[in-house]
C-alpha cells in the first residue's frame, strides 16, 4: 500500500481488531497539542526568515546540542545532503578531535539545548566558541546557563517552544531553523494536515501501531531496523531515541537496534533468521537517482547479471531477496520504500513515527512526553562533579 506518493508502505501480514488505536488516535487528534501543531504548515516558528538572513553567507555551521536537539537537524542533512552546498557539522557527544578541526574555523555556532542546562552542549560549546564566531542559541525562554551566555555573548536567541520535548521538536524551529541555513524548504516538511486526511497514511499507522503491540503482547520487544541506505542512518538514531525514550518505562517498552545492510548479512543475519524469535523487523530502503555502476568491462563472465547494474539495484535486490526468506521463515516484519528523496519525504516519516510513538505510549498506559529516569544521572553527576 502506498502511505502516500512518496512512500511505499508493507505492514506486518498480522491481522488484529484496530478499534482501540481507532479510538485513540481520535482522541489525540481531537486534544490541543503542540507537538502535533509543530508538524502543521501553519506552526510559527520563534524566528522570522529576516533574522537569519545575516547568516546565509555562511558555509561552515556547527551544531551543539545532545539527543533530540541535534538529531532532527542531523538527520535532515544526511538524508538531503545532495541538495545541500554548506558544510555542517554536527558536536553531539564529547568528541575533541571533531572540535579541533573546526576550532579555528570562520563558522556559524548554533546551540541548542531545551533546558538551557545540559552539561555536555555546556561543555563542548565552551571548547567550540571563539571570538571570532557567531552563534545563535535555542533555548527555552527562562533563566538558564546557556541564556545567560547567549546574553553575555551578545548572540541571537531562539526561544525553544517549552511544551516540545527535544525528542519530537524536528519540525519545530530546532529543526526548522537549520534546514532554512542549508537552503531547503521548510514548509514542505510540514504535511501533517493533508496527511491526517489522507486514508492510506491513517489506514497504515493504525494497523500499524495495532500490529506492534500484538507483538509485544507475544513478548517480541526488539525493533531490528534493517536500513539499506546509509544516509538514513541518522533518521533511525533519532527514531531510536524517540522510540526508547517515549515507551521505556514502567517496565515496558521497546529497544529499537539499528542494523546496517547490506553489511550485517555477513555477521547478524543467521541470528535474525535462525536465533530466538524476540524481534520484529522494519526493512528501509530509498530509491537513489544517482548511484555508481558497474564497469561491465572489468566483469568477468561467471557475473555477467551484474551487467547495467548500479548500487542501488543490487541494494534493492538484497531487500526484496531478504523480505522474501522472511516472509518464508514467518518472521514478522514491515518495510519503507522510499520513492523520492526529498523534504516531503522525510517530513511524511518524521510525522508517521511521532504519531507512532505517541499511539504506542498511550496503549501501553505510559507517558510518551517525558523521561524521568534519564534525570536521575544529571543530577548525581552534578554531585560528583561538586564532590570532586
């Protein structure tokens, strides 16, 4: 089935009563909820297009931020990088060889951080800038560290819509801001409206989510996500933190684990195939315009099927191959076939697994929106910190 033009849909061959996920869903789209208006065409953002017009000219940018506040932007310039003509670079993670090659750099910073406190973009932001930088901050309108630096550097201040967890702020300024800086159209990542009107899309997700918990409910609680395109690889971490983050809790949930084809046929797929049967799978792929061919004149004659071949159709035959042994073997799974790479492309999936996850978290009576355990290492870290 197709989810929409730009995407091709399988859902798992399971057949269950989609009436409480019906009711659900109706009742999410009914509640007044930011998250869902960040998806809309007609969310505002905190910024106007003329404040950023002062940075256009730049073309080395860098982000600072952890978790969601830098997924979303890291995902839109993997996955659309071929549209894109500046140099970014993501700091996500204490990593001082990234820093150093572009500490001496003319570039950009962006720092976000929805609290305006996290230690980590605190840290690598106070390595990161230099005197002769610019930076714009993203964070929450509240007294915080990174407020009172953005103010004491003189910088732009976006202000973070407070009711946006930084897992589901992508379509939100946090994301939105550094897509407009690498030349792409925000508005349409935004089809939340039509997409919510459009039967295949809401037919999908609710089979979808209904299959899911079936699967749960039989103890099948790993999502092996078998991505046969290398620049979606960051649109599954972000999905991996959404997923986890949002259902992790009270002893429930579901480990997302992100494998990459076509490499992991060589090492994890005899376990996925003949291992315990505790996963479910999604197979990803995108249909790539421009992928590199095969020399037939270097082909010897015993691979001669490999003539006219490019990349991307031996790729696609290893996930149609795959899907089939699966469907042989009755091992559950779904598939994403990605027609078009481009900004409604990637907002359709962005929206699709928000909603997902939102459905998922109210099924399974746990609240998607926060995440409390996570809270309790900042805090005994600060105490060590002060201790030592």
């Amino acid at each position: 089935m197709s989810l929409t033009k730009n995407i091709y849909f399988k859902n798992f061959r399971i057949k269950n009563s989609k009436k409480k996920i019906q009711n659900i869903l109706r009742s999410l789209l009914s509640e007044k909820n930011q998250i869902l208006d960040s998806l809309n065409k007609s969310y505002k953002n905190s910024y106007y297009k003329k404040d950023i017009l002062n940075y256009k000219n730049f073309t080395s940018i860098a982000i600072v931020g952890m978790g969601g506040s830098i997924l979303g932007a890291k995902t839109i310039y993997s996955f659309l990088k071929n549209k894109i003509k500046k140099n970014f670079f993501f700091i996500d993670n204490f990593n001082n060889n990234k820093i150093q090659k572009i500490l001496n750099k003319k570039k950009l910073n962006i720092i976000i951080s929805k609290s305006g406190n996290t230690l980590e973009t605190i840290a690598n932001s106070n390595i990161l800038i230099n005197n002769k930088d610019k930076n714009i901050f993203i964070t929450e309108n509240k007294k915080s560290y990174l407020r009172s630096l953005a103010q004491k550097l003189k910088s732009d201040i976006i202000n973070h819509n407070n009711y946006i967890g930084g897992r589901y702020s992508v379509l939100s300024e946090v994301g939105m801001l550094p897509a407009e800086l690498m030349g792409l159209n925000v508005n349409k990542f935004r089809g939340y409206n039509s997409l919510i009107k459009n039967k295949n899309f809401i037919n999908s997700l609710i089979g979808n989510v209904t299959n899911i918990l079936s699967l749960v409910d039989k103890k099948k609680s790993n999502s092996i996500i078998l991505n046969y395109d290398q620049k979606s690889s960051d649109l599954f971490y972000w999905y991996q933190q959404l997923v986890a983050e949002s259902l992790g809790k009270k002893n429930k949930g579901i480990l997302p684990v992100i494998s990459e084809m076509p490499k992991d046929n060589h090492s994890l797929m005899q376990y996925y195939l003949d291992g315990k049967k505790d996963n479910f799978y999604t197979f990803f792929f995108v249909k790539e315009n421009f992928s590199r061919r095969i020399n037939k004149n270097k082909l010897l004659s015993s691979h001669s099927y490999l003539k006219n071949k490019n990349i991307n159709d031996i790729l696609q035959s290893q996930y149609t191959a795959t899907q089939n042994v699966f469907k042989k073997k009755r091992i559950p799974f779904r598939s994403f076939f990605v027609n078009q790479r481009n900004e409604a492309s990637l907002g359709e999936l962005f929206t699709f697994f928000i909603l997902e996850t939102i459905l998922l978290g109210k099924a399974l009576s746990v609240n998607p929106y926060d995440q409390p355990a996570v809270e309790l290492i900042k805090v005994d870290t600060k105490k060590i910190l002060i201790k030592s």
